[in-house]
C-alpha cells in the first residue's frame, strides 16, 4: 500500500506535531506533505524523514508569520495531487484536508474544523483584531468557509480527536466521525519520589492558551510559577507577571519529564479540543487544575486527578488554587488515569481503522468490477 501523510505546516511544535510523529512511526517512508518546512524550528529528527513542501514554503517570513498568509493556504492545498497514492492520511486543524486525491483512500484524523474560519468571532476576540480589520475579513472568511466544507466532502471517512470535535464536524461540514484519542507517550513521563513547590504550564504562549490567566492569578496570590513556551504573547505576558513568576523559554524534550514530575500541580487555563500536556502531567503523577471545558473534561477527573475553574476569569481560577491547597492527590492515580491515552492504544487504534476502511474499498472496488 503506497502511503502519503499530509500536515498543515512544521514550523512549531505542539500535540498536532505529536500525533504526526506517530503516524510518521506507524508508517515509516510514507512522505509527508506540508504547507512549509522550517528544519531550525522542528526537531533535529524530522531532517531524517521525507518532507515534501508546496510552494509557499518559498514565501518571505512565513516560518515566523504564517497566519498572514491564510488566504493563500487552499490555493496551495488545492494544488497538491496525491492521486498516485492508494492512502492519503491528512492530519488536520487547518487546511491540508484539501489535497486532490483522485481515486485514493483519504482518512482525516481531525484535530479541529478550522478554526479561525468557523469560530471566527470567538478568535479574533483573543487576538486584538479590530472591529474595521474584522469587518473586512468577513467576506474573505466566507469564502474560505464554502472551500473548507467543500474540501470536507471529499474526505472518505474522518477521525475525530473528542466528543466536542465530532460534533464540530458534524455541525460544521455535515459529517460523521470516529473518535480515536490523540497518542501520548505516557511512558516518557514517570512519578518523582517529592515534588519542588512551584505551578506549572508547558505551552505555546499565544492568547486563545489563556496563559495570562494563571500568570495574573500567580501573582496576584503570591505563588511560584514557572512557564515554559516560547511565542508571540510572551512580551504581554512579562508585563502582567509579578515576581514569583519565571519565564523558561524552550524547554528541550528531554529536560521536561523532570520538570513536569517535581511540579506542585499543572494549570491548563485554555479551552482545548484535547490537550496532550494535561495527560504528560498525570503520567507524572502531578494533578492539574484545569479550565471546566473541552477536551480537559475527559482528561482530567475532578477530585481525583485534579481541579476545575468554571469561568476563564483570574478570579475563578484563584479560587481553584485556593481550593487545591485545601487538598491532596494520589500520583498513582494520576499516573492511572493518563494510562487510558497511551500511545500504544492510538496506535492499536488507528492502524484498526485504516486497515478496516482500506479493506472496505478493496471489497467494493472488486465488486463493482465484477
């Protein structure tokens, strides 16, 4: 079976680089296309795999400014023909889902419908855009909205990442899905024997993630935190932060275990499908206080593994850490919990589907011929 693996872009890491990773291990030498590749952004590992980019990997600062581009991306994934192939394999949140396929098995595993085109107002509200700028986009998002359901509808069958995504898909582009969790290396991480005192958050630091909640809720209560994440937001963020909060930068993959496991409690303040880094601190045994929404809500068990805050406001989120303090958890517990996530129930999982649905087409395709 000739397969091609399809991502938005490689110019950052996060949970969508996480699941193309285990896609690119659960079908090795199968290329992976991609909008645009920065090689000094990624990983030193993904110079060893076959990485095929369109066209707009040759455009002026993309690697630090792709967003400006987005009326550009369906033109590029509109021209990508995969057509030779027997599987396509898109891994989604943006527009890679619209490659021409022809005759080939396309199966998306769906991070997010697009996000920036179908929950645009909720977007643009955490990104400082003003109303005239929002105003003339509009008609520019329509458009786009008409080419990424269009786009959809050639997708043979789509995976779903939660419950919440599935019913995105479902209320965005009038599609069924199947939901198959996104892989976390649960093993990476393990229990330390005590922990250091401060709070946790490992993220990119753009606005949706919510990161000036915990950093004006830190400071304001006098408690240690300690963020790692690089992005556009980190300047507003240093000017919201008092003194008990620090700043890493890049953490390296392998310094992070470490830095996860010896944490007092892991604060997710964002609204997320899934969330990969909440399971990584379970599988730590640290508890996380989380925002009460999306994907945090089948992740995390409260009391158990963990807290809730109900608003996105400092004041809700101070009264969780207030709470937590008031409470104790069980690393084994934690640890129990993320288990549920494992990479090696997505890979289970996953290569179940793919070979089930590619068995489905061979069967109909012999029957037509017959």
């Amino acid at each position: 079976m000739k397969i091609a693996l399809v991502h938005d872009w490689l110019n950052q890491i996060g949970g969508a680089e996480n699941v193309l990773e285990a896609l690119v291990e659960l079908y090795p030498g199968a290329p992976v296309y991609t909008a645009m590749y920065s090689p000094e952004r990624m990983p030193d590992f993904y110079r060893e795999w076959d990485i095929r980019t369109t066209w707009m990997d040759r455009l002026p600062g993309i690697y630090a400014h792709h967003q400006k581009y987005l009326p550009l991306y369906p033109l590029a994934w509109g021209g990508v023909d995969l057509s030779d192939y027997d599987l396509v394999l898109s891994n989604k949140s943006g527009f890679c889902h619209g490659v021409q396929t022809g005759d080939a098995l396309h199966i998306c595993y769906c991070l997010a419908p697009t996000r920036y085109l179908w929950q645009f107002e909720h977007y643009i509200a955490r990104e400082g855009i003003s109303p005239a700028i929002a105003a003339a986009l509009k008609p520019l998002i329509r458009w786009m909205r008409r080419w990424d359901y269009a786009a959809a509808q050639r997708v043979d069958h789509f995976i779903a990442i939660s419950t919440e995504i599935r019913e995105r898909i479902a209320r965005f582009y009038n599609r069924d899905s199947t939901i198959i969790f996104p892989p976390v290396e649960v093993n990476r991480f393990e229990p330390a024997s005590n922990h250091d005192d401060y709070f946790l958050i490992v993220s990119r630091l753009i606005p949706y993630k919510r990161v000036d909640l915990a950093v004006q809720a830190c400071t304001a209560l006098g408690l240690p935190l300690k963020i790692a994440g690089r992005g556009r937001d980190l300047d507003r963020l240093k000017a919201l932060a008092g003194p008990t909060v620090e700043f890493l930068g890049y953490v390296p993959d392998e310094d992070l275990p470490d830095l996860v496991a010896r944490c007092r409690a892991f604060i997710f303040p964002g609204l997320e499908d899934f969330g990969i880094t909440p399971v990584e601190a379970q599988a730590a045994g640290r508890p996380v206080i989380a925002y009460r929404g999306g994907g945090a809500l089948y992740t995390v068990v409260e009391g158990v593994t963990g807290v809730f805050f109900d608003e996105q406001t400092v004041e809700s989120l101070s009264d969780a850490l207030r709470r937590f303090a008031e409470m104790s958890f069980s690393p084994a517990a934690c640890r129990a919990n993320a288990e549920r996530f494992d990479r090696a129930v997505f890979d289970r999982e996953l290569a179940t589907f793919v070979e089930a649905r590619y068995d489905e087409r061979a069967r109909r395709t012999i029957g037509e011929r017959t």
